[in-house]
C-alpha cells in the first residue's frame, strides 16, 4: 500500500488527529482530511504536519452528499477511516439531535458515497478497498464486576451518544453484508492523551486543578474504564485498515481498568510533583476533588478484551496507564496556552449532561 490515499473523516479531532499525524510521519500514505472543524475539531493539533505535501484539509460536513461525492471522485481514495462523529456522552443528554444526524445519517452519506465510488473500480481496485468505521466499546452497555467485552458482545447502548454510534455500527455490518461494501469495525476503550478538547475527564480535570477550579466526580467516582493512550489508538487503527479482516470486528483497549477516582487521584499526585506552587488555600490538589450528582444512566463498568487484535493482527499498546498519564500531564503542562485557545467561548468547562426540563 506504498502509494496510497486514505480519506479520513474528523481528522481535526482527538483520536483523527492523532491518526493523521501518524500516518504522516510513519508512512508513505498520503492523506484527506476531512472535518467539519465544529468544537471540538482544531486544526492546531496538527501543525506540525499541514505542510507536508501528503496531507490535504477540506473543511466539508459529512452529512452533504455532493460535496462528500466530489471529494470520492476527485481523489480516488484506496482506503477510508471514518472517525467524524459527535462523542461527549454528557452533550448528548443535552442535545441528542446532533449526535442522531452527524453519527447516524453521517454515517449513512459516508457509506452511500464509498459504495457508489467502490463501484466503479476495477475487480483488482475492489479487492484492495476499505472502508474503516471507527466506534466505541459504549455501544455494549455496562458490565458487571467481571468479565471483558469482545467482538460477540451484544449491544446495549445507555446513552444517546452509545446509541448512535451503535447505529452507525448496524448500518456498516449492513452495506457489507447487503452490497458487498469491503468495511472493517474497531470499537475502543476511553482514549486519553495530547490534544484532547478539554471537555473529558482527564484534560479538564488537570485544567480546573492548575486553576484551584473544583475537580467534580460524578456520583462516589466508582465507576470503572478501560484507558487507551491515543497513539497506541492510532497504530491500532492502522494494523486494522492495513490488515484487518474484512467485515471482521476488533476490539482495541490499554488493559487499564481504572475508577474515575482513581484517575483523578493519580492525576493529583502528579500535578503535585510536577506543578508544586498550588492556588491559593488547598496544600495538595485531590483538596479540590467534589462529588457531584451522578450522570443520568451512567454505565458502571467498561473492560475490554483485546486478545483478537493482539493474536490476529500482533498489536499491542506500548504505553502502560502509569507511562501514558505521565505523559499527557507534562504534556498539557507545556501546552497550557494550546488548552486556552481551544476553548472558544461556547465552552468553559461547566458541568453538562443535566436533564433539564422541557419547555
């Protein structure tokens, strides 16, 4: 695949960026990046690499067939990695309507555009396709105290977000089973890492804690998750669309089953030793730590059971929780000024995902 084009979709985002970069520096590929650049898409994440002349930005919205058509058309895509998707389980209790029409019927124009563009190839051209959606290990739904998810989980979605996203899943598995589409599905573990927007956890919470802000935990914070470096994510996503399976699943996670409190404590102690002049009145930051009321129809537990990718594709994630955390604290650290302009006023770190009542 020496010479190939890979249209990704969000490639402005957390984990697209993440990908793009290592696309960029670690192969030959050249690559479209297409975002609609809405909240949480900046195009900062990947300075280091817009030059490069592999790597084009269109600033297009997935949910307009023409120009997503044009886009198929005038770059003749070999592969697709379709990470484009709204993803903040809270803002989708507040507004579920953006996560239907973006996840679901994005997914959908996506889908129709690389069917009618796989169509025209030649039988060879066909063969080599794919068309990579990238989705969430939400759409199971909770675990227990034990037990893994795998690829023959049932689904079970909780939240808006979740259920969209396992609609997305269902309409993938269809245009492969019903048109023959080449696709290839990964549903991930909670990333974390550099260049995340400041709306999930472990950004927000080095943010408010360098700030003196309050570091709120949803409900006794016992809630459990699967932690993903981002980079580890991105060779993942790669080993997959370059030698996955078609119409396979891969589960992908860090094994770093984790509470939130436990999260948000290791995050303290760090900014403690690394950031020792604290704000005015607290002697450690987990003095900031608030308990707040639980998000409505929080799932317990997350874990998932990587063993397929790692047996059938020799994945495995160079970063263990404890390196990877390191990592991203010194890294938003350095980059506090990046964190500032991120943030454009339509977001300031307030507590979303309240259900509020209908008017």
């Amino acid at each position: 695949m020496a010479s190939k084009r890979f249209l990704i979709t969000g490639g402005a985002g957390f984990i697209g960026s993440a990908v793009i970069r290592y696309l960029i520096q670690e192969t030959a590929y050249e690559v479209i990046n297409i975002d609609k650049l809405t909240y949480a898409g900046n195009l900062e994440s990947l300075a280091g690499i817009s030059g490069n002349n592999r790597y084009h930005f269109k600033q297009v919205d997935i949910c307009s067939p023409d120009e997503i058509d044009q886009l198929f058309n005038k770059y003749q895509p070999h592969a697709v990695m379709h990470l484009a998707a709204e993803s903040h389980v809270d803002r989708s209790i507040n507004g579920p309507a953006d996560f239907i029409h973006t996840n679901i019927t994005g997914t959908y124009i996506m889908l129709e555009a690389a069917r009618k563009f796989w169509m025209t190839l030649t039988e060879k051209d066909k063969q080599q396709f794919r068309f990579h959606h990238i989705s969430t290990d939400e759409v199971y739904g909770s675990l227990g105290t034990t037990g893994l998810f795998t690829e023959q989980t049932a689904y079970d979605p909780s939240s808006p977000y979740s259920a969209s996203k396992a609609s997305s899943d269902h309409l993938v598995r269809a245009w492969h089973r019903t048109y023959g589409l080449p696709v290839v599905l990964t549903n991930c573990s909670n990333n974390y890492g550099p260049y995340q927007f400041p709306e999930k956890l472990i950004p927000l919470i080095i943010l408010n804690a360098l700030e003196g802000k309050p570091l709120p935990i949803y409900g006794k914070g016992d809630q459990v998750r699967d932690w993903l470096y981002v980079d580890d994510h991105a060779r993942a996503l790669y080993k997959v669309v370059a030698q996955g399976k078609v119409g396979e699943t891969y589960n992908i996670g860090g094994n770093n089953e984790k509470t939130n409190l436990e999260v948000v404590h290791t995050l303290c102690h760090i900014l403690d030793e690394r950031a020792p002049d604290h704000p005015a009145g607290i002697t450690r930051y987990a003095d900031l730590i608030t308990y707040v009321d639980d998000r409505p129809g929080h799932d317990q537990r997350y874990a998932i059971d990587a063993s397929k990718i790692i047996q059938d594709l020799g994945w495995q994630p160079d970063e263990t929780f404890e390196t990877g955390i390191r990592k991203t604290v010194n890294w938003y650290l350095e980059n506090q000024r990046w964190s500032q302009r991120v943030m454009n006023g339509s977001y300031c770190r307030e507590r979303l995902g309240l259900i509020r009542e209908a008017s």
